[in-house]
C-alpha cells in the first residue's frame, strides 16, 4: 500500500474514531475501491470545509437577525455530509439557513434538499414525473441513510 492510500484510509478512520467517541455518527461503510475511495473523501472533505466555514458566521449574518449555526445542527451536519458523499456522485451545496439549521441542496438542477437541525431533519425531493417525497423525522445516521434512499430513488443518483 502506498503513503497516500495509507494516509487517506488512516484519516477516515481516525474520523470515524473520533465521531463514534462523541456520539455523533455511528457508520460502517462498506470497503469501496482506491480511486472512488479518494475521489469520495476529496468530496466530503471539500463538504467539511465549507461547513467549517458556515460554523464560524456571527449572530446576525445577514444583517437580518440571522441566527449563528448551532451546535447540534453543526454536528448532525457533518455526519450528513459523511454519509451523502459516500452515496451521490456529486457534492451536494450546503447554505446556511437565517434559523440556526443547515440546509442541502441536490446540484444541478435536481429538486431535492435536506434541512438539518438539532433534533431533526426534513426533506424534500420531486422527480422528473412531479412525484414527491417528503418527511421529518429524528436525527440519526440510519433515519438520514432510509431519507436519502428515498431522494435518490424519486430524483435518481445524483
């Protein structure tokens, strides 16, 4: 095994370590190839950065009374993003919403996104045939994997 397959197999784990430590998300992965190993992990670490970014807005971001991000949505987040970059072949965009929560949106042109808060999240996807899913449901990584599922299947993989 080369350094670099090493030190990308080494970080995720080190991260998984480190969630399952705090409570935070709780997954087991199953072993893909090398390439789409690496192109998946480019993806979500891309994904963490910007939520580190959004993690840091002050109260009041938008001059509008904005609420900063708040913790739990933060956390819950970053197991979102973990568990959506294994599944879609493309980063999804991440806003942040004037209510403390996070919100995920499909890229492209596809209808469908994810709001995550401290508790729950909700979703919503359309497909080409105007049929909907929707829902709110508890946080947790196997309620948001059965949700993303479903978006998946109404808009196709994305």
């Amino acid at each position: 095994m080369n350094g670099f397959a090493y030190s990308i197999q080494t970080e995720t784990a080190s991260r998984r370590r480190e969630s399952r430590s705090h409570g935070i998300c709780l997954l087991n992965f199953p072993a893909i190839d090398l390439y789409r190993n690496v192109a998946v992990q480019k993806r979500i670490r891309q994904a963490l950065n910007r939520l580190e970014e959004l993690k840091s807005l002050p109260e009041n971001w938008d001059e509008n009374g904005a609420l900063s991000i708040e913790r739990r949505a933060y956390e819950n987040t970053k197991c979102a993003l973990e568990i959506i970059g294994e599944k879609a072949s493309e980063a999804w965009n991440l806003f942040p919403n004037t209510n403390g929560t996070l919100l995920l949106t499909a890229p492209g042109k596809q209808l469908a996104s994810i709001n995550i808060g401290n508790e729950n999240f909700s979703f919503f996807a359309m497909g080409k045939d105007k049929k909907v899913v929707k829902g709110m449901r508890e946080f947790s990584p196997e309620n948001l994997t059965n949700a993303f599922d479903q978006i998946q299947a109404e808009i196709g993989r994305v």
